[in-house]
C-alpha cells in the first residue's frame, strides 16, 4: 500500500490543536485588533468579551 501525502492547511492544524478556550481567546485577541480603528471604545468591546465568555461557560457548568 502506498502513503500519500495531503497538504494540510497550516491554520486549520492550529485551530485543530487549540482547546476551544485558546480559540475563543484567540478570536477575542483579533476582534481587538479589528475593532481599533472603529467608533468603538474599548470598553465596549471589553464588555462584549465579558458578555461571550460569562454566556460560553455558564454552559459548561
């Protein structure tokens, strides 16, 4: 039997590797970065990111 190879995309292996905390953080840390040049302050988007994180594991528990 031969073993072929697949190409494997690199960001999709990362995410793969992350728990579902490090993603979450992960996306929190781009929104930041997104979210800098708009209207909006940061403690707007520091709410909203307490808001998600209190929603996401409340479930959990």
């Amino acid at each position: 039997m031969r073993a072929t190879a697949q190409k494997i995309d690199l960001e999709d292996y990362i995410l793969s590797v992350l728990s579902p905390e490090d993603r979450l953080d992960a996306a929190f840390k781009v929104a930041k970065e997104v979210f800098k040049k708009t209207k909006l302050t940061m403690k707007d988007i520091d709410n909203a990111v307490k808001s998600v994180r209190r929603k996401t594991y409340e479930k959990k528990k």
